[in-house]
C-alpha cells in the first residue's frame, strides 16, 4: 500500500513487521514474508543509514528497532498503524497471530 510513498514494496514490509514486533533481525522478516533475504537486509542497511533505525548486537544477531532519536519516528509509526488499517483482514491477523514467547510443554491452546 505504502511502497509507492517508500519506494519499495521490501521497506514497507520491514517497516511494518518492526512497527508491529518493537525489533527484528533480517532473517525473521524474511521468513515472515517467505521473502529473501538479501532485499530484506539491503532495506535494513538503507534504513540505518538514514537514521531510521538502530541495531543492537545480541550474540551475533544484529536486532534492529526504531531509532528514538528519529525526529519523524511519531509520525511514521502513525502512518504504518494507518495502513495496516487498510490491508485485508487475513493480513492483519497474521500480524497480530505471532507469538514469540516459549510455551510450557503440554499446556492447551
């Protein structure tokens, strides 16, 4: 929806999937949009470097989030809420279905 203001339909995805998560590294983007990859990282770097995003290094995951210093960050996380409230609903609820918190063996669903 948004990759014609953005310029690529690859930086819209990382920007949302951070949006919605808080944090992400490269390769659980990519998974998450049966993506590659190498588009998802060039997004990231471009991003960085435009002082959109910062990465912290945990073990040897680089994690990147939403730079707090990013005199706009308000406002593009206002706009991407928008637009998620314009994508299909099985799209939506596919943003909101993952979970990432472990699970206790056995204990129901």
């Amino acid at each position: 929806m948004l990759d014609e203001l953005f310029g690529s339909k690859n930086r819209e995805r990382v920007l949302q999937y951070i949006d919605v998560n808080g944090q992400g590294y490269a390769k659980e983007i990519a998974d998450f949009y049966d993506s590659s990859i190498d588009p998802i990282k060039k997004q990231l770097e471009r991003l960085e470097s435009g002082g959109i995003l910062v990465n912290q290094m945990v073990g040897r995951t680089r994690l990147f989030m939403f730079n707090p210093r990013y005199a706009f960050k308000d406002e593009l996380q206002a706009l991407l809420e928008k637009a998620r409230e314009y994508y299909s609903p099985a799209e939506q609820e596919r943003f909101m279905k993952q979970r990432k918190r472990p699970r206790r063996t056995g204990k129901p669903l």
